[in-house]
C-alpha cells in the first residue's frame, strides 16, 4: 500500500523515495549452473554499493540438488528515494522461486 516502495516491471529495480526504516529480506532455490561443486551468493544493494550483513552463499555438490539462499536487512533512510537491488554475484547457479518483500516499519 502507499507510494514509499515502487517496483517498475521488467526490472531488478526497488525505489524506496520515503525516508524511514525498512525491512527487506529475500528467498530463492538455486541450482547448479555447470560443473559441480559450485559456491554461488547473492547480496542486496542501496545505490549500487554492498548492504553488510545482507549476503547469503551456498555450496553446491552435485548438479541435482538444489539449495536455499536467503537474507535479511533492516536500513534507514535519511536520503530517500535510493534504489534497492538483488544482485547475484556470479554465474555458478540457476536462481528460481526468487521472492523479495521490502515492508516499511514506521
């Protein structure tokens, strides 16, 4: 609800323009993308640069399994609207039931 958090379809893309303090977390099953073993991360980014603490890595042994990376930040704002993106970090996996909540607490 509201206008604090937009998400223009097609894209990786979340525009946070109210100041505040959100949380965002992210799930997603990731197969390997390859030749096994494979180590494969995600991370969130604010404007291109690194959220700490949001990066979530696996390690995958055979090309069958599947693994489950998930994260979790909590930000505040005081330089609204930024831009919110999941990156992954390499191309070692197949990423798929991806879901990305973004809620505004206050």
């Amino acid at each position: 609800e509201g206008t604090a958090i937009t998400h223009a379809a097609g894209t990786s893309d979340f525009i946070l323009s109210e100041n505040g303090i959100y949380e965002i977390t992210y799930n997603t099953i990731v197969t390997a993308n390859g030749t096994t073993p494979v180590t494969t991360a995600l991370h969130l980014e604010i404007n291109g640069d690194i959220i700490p603490a949001s990066r979530s890595s696996v390690s995958i042994g055979a090309a069958a399994d599947e693994q489950t990376l998930s994260g979790r930040a909590v930000i505040t704002l005081t330089n609204a609207p930024v831009t919110i993106t999941l990156v992954a970090e390499d191309t070692n996996g197949t990423y798929s039931d991806t879901v990305l909540t973004i809620q505004k607490l206050n």
